[in-house]
C-alpha cells in the first residue's frame, strides 16, 4: 500500500468533513488535531485538481428586500443590496 496515496486520499476526506461541517477552519482543526496552514494547503490542492478554467456559473437566489448572495465555489458568501455596479465589483473578485 502506497503510504502517500493513503495520506492523500485521508487529507482529502477531511476537506471534505470540513466544507459539509460548517465549522470554521480553526475549530475544525482543533477538533481533527490539524494545524490550520495544513488543512489549508490540502484545500488548495482540492481545488486546483476540481478547478475549471472556464466559466464559471452564477445561481443568483431570489432574496427578500432586493437583497443578493453571491456564493463563491470556496464557500464564502456575500450580501449585497440591489447596486449593480458593487455586483459586479464583487463577481470579479473571483
């Protein structure tokens, strides 16, 4: 058995713990017995093997008050009112 295959594919697993927990990366950490540099760096290699470099989609949600959430593909959400133009600066943050 290939000891850097197990590591990798355990490490994986618990980005993936991780992104359905809803904790944030400190405590999960804490509670995985992780150092949080570590965590993030298997969440980088995620996310470049799972990245695209096209388009990617927009799902706007329909929200009370004119209100918009942007969710970005790493999990961090923003509100914004109904400015088009703060939208649009948002959008290309990605």
């Amino acid at each position: 058995m290939n000891l850097s295959i197990s590591k990798r594919e355990r490490m994986l697993s618990l980005v993936d713990q991780w992104r359905r927990s809803g904790q944030t990366r400190k405590d999960f950490c804490l509670s995985h017995g992780l150092k949080v540099c570590t965590l993030g760096y298997w969440i980088k290699r995620n996310d470049e093997q799972n990245s695209d470099p096209g388009f990617k989609e927009v799902l706007l949600a329909p929200q009370p008050s004119g209100r918009i959430e942007i969710v970005y593909p790493n999990g961090v959400k923003i509100n914004a009112g109904g400015d088009l133009n703060m939208i649009s600066r948002l959008i290309h943050l990605y």
